[in-house]
C-alpha cells in the first residue's frame, strides 16, 4: 500500500453544519478505505472567539480564527468548506475561488439568483472544483432512486410531488433568529428547505418551466433573541406551496413549511412513472418504497416494494455496515464530501450526482419565481 | 316494539354506484336497527333492459324501467338515488324534486358550476330533503377527524394537503369511456376525484377563498369503445394540481390523476394545526393517524397515533362488529344513506354532516375555478 | 337467464356469529352472480324469544323458534348453520347431518379433541356437505398467500409464526361471560383465536408434528354476569404460549391472548422460506407483504412488497369493487359460505380450500396437545 | 475549562465489531462533548499483521500487534476492548481484568454459561469496571421504553414476545464460517442475536424463570471456507424457538433464525402491560410504538403512538442532531461507550442501565437452558 497524500480542509462555521461536516471529513478514511486523500483539519472559523477555541479541539482543528480571510489564504488549505449563514456565502466563496481553493459551499447556494449567479460565474470560470452542498442527493436511497430512474423502469415520468415539512417555530414565541429574517436568510422554508426538494425536483424528474406558488407569513412578529421583552419582524415566509411544471411535461407540488406539527425532518417526494412509482422519506432515510408494473402473469404480486437500502449492491453502502444496520442523517456528508474528494483528487466532474454551483443558481432562480408568483398571483416560467 | 314504516326507493343506475347504494339500502336495517324506516326497493332505472332486468333481481327491486321519468313520476317513489353519469344529473333530479321526492345526487352535483347553481336553486326552493353524496363524509375515521376538529384539539389550522390518485388509465390503449369525455363527465379527476377532496377540504377546514391550477393531459387520443381501430380525442384533464388558499389563512394543495402508477384508490389528506395534525389514508380506512403536542412532562412520548377506528366510541362503529374487525369502503353508503333516511323520517338538516345540494354547488365552483387557473395561469378567486 | 333455484338456511345463533353469517347469506346474490342457488333464510334459533324474533325481523328470515330442534328437523332446511357457543355445536350439528342436512359449524368445532372426533365421524359418515367456518381461509390476502405457497415461490419453507392479540378482558373487572368457563368455551383463546392461527399454520404450512407450550391465567376471578357483587372462578386461561414443530421440519411460534393491550383483532402470520417470506395482519387484511429473492440483476430493488388485494386478478375481489375499494372483515363470510353453496349445489369437495370437520378435529388436537403440555412441561407429539 | 484527561484504549479484533468500536471511541468527544475523558487508541490487536497494520492507520490507533498478550499488558492501555469472536472473550478478559484493566467485552460473554461464570467471577472480585456490550440497551429508543417502563406507564407487564431474524446464510452454499462452528462460536443465532433478545427480556421486564425450546439445524452441511469443494458440519443451530415464563408472572415468546428471508437485522420486541405496551423494530430504531390506554373521556384517541425519537427530551439524543435528523445502528456504540467511560472516570455503576458480566452470565444461562429444552423436550427451569 502506497501512502496516502493528505489534503487540507478549511472550515468556515462550527454550529450545526460545521459540525456535519467536520465529522463527516474525519469519518472518510474510517469508512472510504483507502480515500483519495485523507483530509487534514487545518483550521476553523468562527465569530466567537471561545466557541471556535472550543470547536477547534472538539472537531480536531490544528486552529481557528475569527476571520474568514485568514482561512481563504490560508496556504495549507486546499479545501474551503462554507458552512455559514446564507448571507455570508458569496463573498468568501468567491475569494477563495479565486485563491485557488476548492470550495464547496452549503445550500441555498444564495439568498437570491443574482447572487447566485455571480458566485456561479466565478465558478464557472475558475479550474478549481466547487459543489453546492445539497446532501440529499447522496442518500443511499435518493441514489437507488436515481439509479432506478437513469435504467428507465419508471418510463414516462408523469408526476413528481414533495413536500418538506418542520415544527419547530409553531410556538409564536419562538424568537426571532436569523433564518426568519431576509437579510440573513433570503428566504425562510423556501430557501431553507423547499431548495433541497427543488434540487432533488432537477436531479429526478429535468428541469423545472414553470410555476405558480403562494407563500404565507402566519406569525408575523416574534421576540427579539437579544431582548424577549421586544418584538420585530418576521421579513421571510413561514410556509409556501407551490404548482411545478417540467420541461418534460410532468406536473406536480412543492410544498415546505416550518408549521407541519409532528413533521420533524419530513423531507418527502413521490413520483409517478407510466411503469411504475417511487417514494421517499428522510425520516426513515433507509428505506425506498418502489412500485413497478409487472407482467400480467404475475400481476397478483403487484405491489409497493419497501426496499431496505442496506445491502452490499446498494449506493455507498459496501463502506458501512451489514444488511439491516441503518445509518443515520449524518452518513449523507460522509459521502458527499467523500465524492468531493474523489473529485478534487482524481479530477473528476462533481456533476451529475452532486450538484454543481450551477445547480445552486437555478435552484435559488426556481426559488425567486415561487416568490414571484406568489406576490403577482401569476403562473411565471422560470428563466435561467 | 311498534312496527317500523316503509319508504319506496327509486333508483336511477345499476353499474358502480347504483350496486352501492342499492346495496347500502338493504343493509341499513340489518346495522342500524331499528332503522328510521325501512327501505323498500321499489324501481331501478337504466338504459339497457336485459341489463336492468337482471340488476332487479340481483339487488332485489320490485320492478324496472328504461325510462328514468317513470321512476321521478312513480307514486311509490319517495326517495330518488341518482347514480347516473354526471351529465344525467340535473334533469332527473330536478324533476324529481319538482315532483315531490327527496333526492341524493351522486357527486360531482353536476358537470360545471353552473348547471349545479340549477340544481341547488330547485332544491333550496323545494321542501323536499336533497343531500349530494360525498360519501367519505361518512367514513368513521373521517367523522372521528371532524369530532377532532369541532372540539379544537388541532388549534388553528395552518395547512391543508390532499390528493386523490389512481391510476387506471396510465395505459395508452385503455379507452375513450364516458369518464374521459368532457360532454358526459364535465371534466376528468377533477370532477370525479378532486371533488371529493374539495368537500373534505370544506367539511373540514373551511371555505376556500382562491386557487391557481395545473391541469393536464398527458395522452390526447385513446381508442373508441365501439371500434378500437379508431381514435377519439380526450376531452378532460389527465390530472390537476392546486395550490389552494383558506378564508381562514390555512394554505395547502390539491392534487389528482389517473396516472399515478401503483395508486388505487389514494384518497389522502393532511392536516397541521398549531397543537396537532392528522392524516387519512382512504385505502386504510379504518385508521386515523392523529399527532397532538403534548404538555412538556409528556412530551417524551408525544408521538403520531395509528388510531384503528372500530372501537363503539367511534363514530358509525356501534353498528358494526367488535373492535379490530375491520369494515370496508362500501359501509360508507350505509352511514349515509341511514344518515339521510333520518333526516327524512325525523324531519333533521341534512348539513353539515352531510353534503347539501350547496355543497355540491360550492365545490363545482372552486373545480371551475383551477381550470380556469389553468387556462389563464392566474390565481383565481373563487366567486361562489 | 335460466331461474336460480333456492336453498333454505336454518340458523342457529343470532347473536355476533349468527348476525355475520346471516348478513352474508343475503349478500351472496348481490355480489357473486348468478349464485350457485339463492339462499332462503327459513328459520332462526336463539333461547330469548323476544330477541329471536328481533332477529327474524331484522335479518330477514321467515319464522323463528327457541327450540333448536325444530331447526334441524325442519323440512325447508337444506342447511344448518350452527353458530351457538362451544359446547352447543355437537350436538345439533350432529342431528342435523343424522336428518340429511348439509352442515356449517363456526369453529373451534368443539370443546376439545374428543367432542370434535364425534363430529368428524359423524361428517365423515354421511353424504351431506359439512364445514368448519375457518373464516380466515377466505380472506383475500389470505387466499393470494395459499397460491403463492402452491406455486412454490417461496421454496421450501424454515419458519412459520402466529399471533392473535387481542385485550378485551384487560380489565379485571370485566365479568365472567361464557368465554370464560371451560364448561360452555372448553378454553379460552387457545380454542377462540388459537384455533384460527392453527388452522392458518395447517392451511399454509402442513400438518404440526409436535408442541409445547404454557398456559397462563392471570386474572383467576371475575364478578359473576348475574351479579356483579360476586366473583366467580375463570376456568380458562388468559393466554398462551406455544413453539410447534412442523411434518415438513419448519419450526415456528404460536401465542394468543386477550391481555395484549392495543391489539384489538391482531390475527397476523409470517412464513419464511427459502425463497421469499410472507406477512399478513388481520386488522389490515386487504394487504399482503411479501418478499421475494431477486436474481442478482435485480437484487438492488429487493424489497417487501407490501401488496393491496383489491385487484381483480385477487381471490374474491372479482366480484367486489375496483381496485383500491377496500372490503371488510365481514365479507369473509360471504366468500366462504358462498363456497359452501357452490360446494353443495355442484357437489363438489369443501376441501382443500375451506377447513372440514377433520381439520376442525385436528385443530382440536393441537389445541388439546398445547394445554397438555403446558400441565406436564413436556413436548407433545401431536397425535391424530 | 480545564484540560480533559486520556485514557488509553486497547483494543482486540478489527474486523466487523472492532470498526465499530473504534468509530465510537473516536467520536465520543466530538458528540458527548465535555467527554470523561478523551480516548486515546493506544493498540490493536489481530491475527493478520497486514490487516491490523492497515486498521492501525485507518482506525488511528498509535500502534498494533499479533500477539492480544501484548495489549491485556501495556501499561498504556487502561480500558481493554474485546471484539474477538466468542471462543476469545474469556481468556483476555480474565487477564486483563487481573492486570487491573477495565474491560468491555462483546457478546454473549462466553460459549456456555460456565464459561461466562469463570469471567462474573473474575470481574465480581476486582476493582476495575467491566461492561457486557449489549449495545440495544443504548438505543434510545429502547432506553425510552426502559423509562416508560420504570414509571409504571404500562401497569402490570403480561406479555414480552421477540424476534431477532436476520437471512444471511439462507442459501445452502454459504461457507462454513467460524460462527456455524460451536467450537467457535458456543452456539448460532441462540448466542449471536438471541442472547441479545434475552438480554433485552432482562433488561425490559425482569428476571426469565423457565423456558421451553426448540433449536433446529436446516443445513447441516456447508462448504468449507479453505475449500469449498469439500463440505463440513454445521455445529451450531440455524434457528430456534422458545416460550418464556418470568419471574413476575408475565409468559412470553422468543425466536432467533439466520434463516427468515427478507428480515434482516430484524430484532423485534413487544410488551403487552395492563395499560399499555410497547413495540420496537431495530431496522427502523429512530421510532418506539407505544399504546397508552386513554381515560374514557379520551378513548376515542387512543391509539399506536409511533414517537419519533429524535427529541431533545428523548435519551442520548441531546448530543447528536435537531429533531428528525436520524441517527444509526453505529452510534449505540458511542452511547454505550461513553457511558463505559463515564463509569470508569467517575466510579459508578455500569448496571443498571448497561449490561454487567452478571448479566453476561445469566443471559448464558437462559441460552443454554433452551439448548437443554430443545434437547429433552422438557420445561427447564433456570438456575443462575
């Protein structure tokens, strides 16, 4: 066994995603035996100077710093991992592009298309790899999924319908945190959530042409985080629904909310096929549910195949455990970073199974027509 | 015990609905004892003789007729049951209630909007019982979501999301039948399928305010039925999507097809509140899953209940068998024919538990108005 | 159209059985048409007079009598359906083949094993058609499981297991009804709903070799029906236990109870065999499971099919609704007494398809041989 | 915060059980977060030095060895960690439990009850801490059921019936591996997923008083591993079934087969208690099932509540991620791991909640009472 070369990682952010990820980028050489590079966690960024010392030990940074900048120059690393909030993804995406980093970057790419856009632009000319996070797409199942839709035994895709469904601000005392406001977040479900069905929308079914969609507000203030007492604006939506049309012909509903009482992460989509049918919950991320026409002669055993997406054969699975010992939410970055990896190391395109930072722009241009739609009452065909 | 009075039945059809509700006719006296009246099948209308002869024995009528106007003129008539294809709904029905019968008109009331206005105002006028049969109304677990609702265990409602699938004319060949001529059926699973959904969404949430829609016919031409050689033009949509807006500020979807492979009968709808959900499944109809918050103590086992309805606190249950001992989809017609044989014999308002001439009025207008959402991709408000 | 002669019934019973049969006797005609011959209700036993003619009323038969023995005797009856208690089913069931009237017997056919030979010899005999009403043969789901097993896609078969759960006696207040007491059940859900699983397991899987098992009372006193102020001694047990060993060399479980809170009708069976397993579950008995091995080109969409029997190409459904249109539990006996009729009116054998008077004795054996070893801590080779 | 301490970790067998491990130990403070200590992975044991030299790098161990002496002996090693198959517990553990080790050790303790008597012996009489690694007791959701079940929810416990079935050596030409040989491996499924069943049964409802059994070898030749053109014996059983009496009164059943196709990792139990019960599914271990009898003013919402347990109120679940986001069958190691750790560095009680070398014990004696059962066709009673 020849050794294997190391790769530095630069992480911005150690809250949630910084955490998935960090993990994830430890978990690779454990599970991906031999990786294209084992990563290095070089340094970490944060704003607050005792939580990113604390992070840093935690994950198993060399270091941290409370400046993004020092982590986008940094010569040791080769990888810029943004998990920051969504208003703070151009910028340090962008320097690092042009620092010759490799960046990958969390979704919502932006908080808009033009945003989007530039960042793409970036990409697009640069020759480093970049990747727009959406790690659903790197579900064993998503993948069976696409798999089974790649060989055609679906045929004639007629519908596609998902719906991603949270509970976690009914309590209207739920304060005001960043992902309620428009200037930190863009958006609020649709950004937030409604971008990863609309990815999974363009990596399933084709390109989206057009939509109508009505988006509500239904708690419009709530307590300021600094002080209870006051209350402020909610500047994003609470929930939208929406009518989706594809290039292909097939129709269908996108729907998220943060108001589904009892859905917790109900990241659901179906689709319907001349030959046969898929589902799909991230709740038991496993599992498949698979429905195929069978021949007359052995119509009677017809039926909705729940597929234990925990065998050798399956996407990603040879690395983890035996038959039946299911992994959890946080396996998705192990391979999704893992395929990044690859990428970086062996040169390979990240597209088509994950998605590129064009994929990031015309997901936030899907975004900003539900919107559209929503505030003219008009159906808008999407332009990219 | 004093003797129980008889009613004559006359009915219009002897296919799908006409064996249902002649079915639920001669079982409501064996459940529901004793009955308000006893039902006695007096005359079955249908157009070709040998067929309706053989239909009279089968389901145990006194005589037949291939001339719907004997039976709304027929003196021992005093109930009519119309299960008639849409566009025999208005004439028989009108005059019937003109002639003093009671009526139940199978849904959807009527093709459009505007013949259901008809219909509504004969009825509103008459004094005569006229109820329009959206018989999932009347599905215990369905009954059990209303109770649920009515005593406010759900809170304020934030979002409603249906959709009626089936799929028994993914198939290219099958074809052209009444149910897919715009002439006879008025429209396709909008009318047959979504308007069920409508009326759960009425009878359960409340009134919808607007809509945009997406309706869609993926194939255009399907063989004749009296020459399959030859090809005829599809005259209704394939499927629909809605997006759809409360009075009360709930937002949600619609949906329905005939193209959703593996879908039989997939009549589902949920709903989220601010302190709980519920969900139905029309192919498990003896299930309600209902999620409710918790108090913080509890919350450990706050959890969505499978709740099997056969218990005799159920609603309709007491009639039936011991608990688990399951019931089936044609139970529905007995719960609401019984229903309205009551509100005949004991002079009850057939509303709200059951559907009215208005309700089958209202949800003809909110259909009319998704198409024409579809046709001018605007948001439409529904003018009832 | 020929005319379809007639068939005159004779029941015994009027109560929960005496109501289930009686409703399916009416329907016969209504959905398996043309029927082998139409079903007479002639007469109607029960000892309460005034709830007997209740009865006649109500279920539509001719005249009643609270002397069991008119019944068997009497001329108009072709067929004596016995659904009284255990310890009533000897006795009339054997003068009414002794009178040369065809027999069906609700299960389990007697008290015990040595009642129940009587009977089979008495069936044996004679030259009258006699069933067991093992209703669950006739189950849909049922019916597709036996095919599947005849066509051999599961292979040889490992694993046989069985519950039937229910909790109607949690309570320990709940009285002491005839259930109870061996005098008028001979057990308790070993003979109630053990037999049913028994019988199931010989249906399916073949003859059982050998048992063991406990038995298990656990609440030894309730208040007497008569007197609540009073307890009287349960005489049965409150459930049991079972592992049963096959002819065939397949191993498996048994356990009723009617302690299992939450379960209300919760009959379910799985087998598992060399190519493919199968799942059933009464209280969802319009579904299959079944697992079938893929060849290795397909192994990725392995799965659990989770079938819905409402298919035409489905055992029974034929005659019912379209896909998707679920039935009951109750037309369980429809199916099975309209297999009866066409048993005795075109002579042909009940069996394979419905259980006869031997496996009613048989089923008796096993029962027998269960609660011998739950009193001697032996394995008990079943013998016949 | 002040600095946290090491503590070295030695660990036997890299294979399947020794990824795990080494995966949880490594992710303990990244997670449980401050953790006791951190784990430092001093040595790794196996038999093939290319193999542990690549664990070594791939795990992050600091050294490894061929000799398992070498690790029971570094002074470095403070905590042994015995993943080696079963015939390797007892001679490691005793040693390093005499050189002052605290020792885990994986299941079932031993190959026979006397075996594991040796090893309680041992650790009853020492200082260190030692843990039987039954890891579903660190399940949350089985570690809520323990909770439920501590404050009496369910009353009065009635039933316990589980499965563990798994369909891995189904075809007849799988090799003889090490876990078909008794030498090795004591006993098949009974040892290898029953003793986990048992442990749980302990665990959940109290001390197993008697069994019956049935343990049968389906194929009692397979190929063997060196060469598979010759055949050698199956030493073991393939399957077994038994019925279960407990100490408190309460009758159960349990099953353990390598031969259930389909099923999986499928370790399923159920409890049936006075006013409530209990399911869990280990193929879907994020949920509970647990049915609560309602006062009567709330039956009508009495139900299956299937507790999504991913809630911060929930075990375990504070450190890992928000609501919905699942976690995997891997991390009942981190849990059980860290709490190893946390007994060992604070000096408490691995009992109750984690499984002693006294239940390794008892749970061998359970075992071996079934082999006893299965061989005599007699009721054993169980001595400890």
């Amino acid at each position: 066994m020849s050794k294997i070369s190391e790769i530095g990682i630069g992480m911005l952010g150690y809250a949630f995603m910084g955490k998935s990820h960090s993990h994830a980028w430890r978990d690779i050489p454990l599970f991906f035996w031999p990786p294209p590079a084992i990563p290095k966690l070089v340094v970490i960024y944060g704003r607050r100077e005792s939580a990113v010392k604390e992070a840093m030990i935690r994950y198993g940074y060399k270091k941290y710093t409370t400046d993004w900048r020092e982590v986008v120059k940094d010569p040791e690393v080769e990888i810029l991992d943004n998990c920051l909030p969504n208003y703070m993804h151009k910028e340090p995406c962008i320097e690092a592009i042009e620092n010759g980093k490799h960046v990958v970057c969390e979704k919502p790419l932006a908080r808009d298309a033009k945003e989007a856009k530039e960042m793409y632009e970036a990409a697009r000319k640069a020759r480093v790899k970049t990747m727009c996070a959406f790690n659903y797409r790197f579900v064993p199942a998503v993948r069976l999924a696409k798999k089974i839709l790649e060989e055609g035994l679906l045929g004639r895709i007629y519908h596609f319908r998902a719906r991603y469904l949270q509970d976690w601000i009914v309590d209207p005392n739920f304060p005001l945190v960043w992902r309620l406001q428009k200037e930190y977040a863009g958006s609020g479900p649709l950004g937030d959530l409604g971008s990863h069905i609309i990815d999974l929308a363009r990596f399933l079914v084709g390109e989206i042409a057009a939509v109508t969609g009505v988006a509500r507000t239904f708690i419009e203030e709530r307590p300021l985080l600094e002080d209870p007492t006051k209350r402020g604006k909610v500047t994003v939506e609470d929930a939208f629904t929406a009518t989706v049309e594809f290039e292909n012909g097939a129709i269908g509903t996108l729907e998220a909310s943060r108001f589904a009482t009892g859905k917790k992460n109900y990241n659901v989509f179906e689709i319907n096929g001349e030959k046969g049918s898929i589902e799909f919950n991230l709740e038991r991320l496993n599992e498949l549910r698979v429905y195929l026409v069978e021949p007359d002669e052995r119509k009677y055993i017809e039926g909705w195949r729940e597929i234990l997406v925990t065998e050798k054969v399956h996407p990603f699975i040879e690395v983890y455990w035996p038959p039946g010992h299911i992994i959890g939410w946080e396996h998705t970055f192990i391979n999704e970073l893992h395929h990044f990896l690859d990428c970086i190391v062996n040169d390979k395109d990240v597209a088509p199974y994950a998605a590129t930072f064009e994929d990031g722009y015309r997901c936030c241009a899907v975004c900003d027509a539900i919107l559209e739609s929503s505030n003219t009452g008009r159906r808008v065909i999407v332009e990219y």
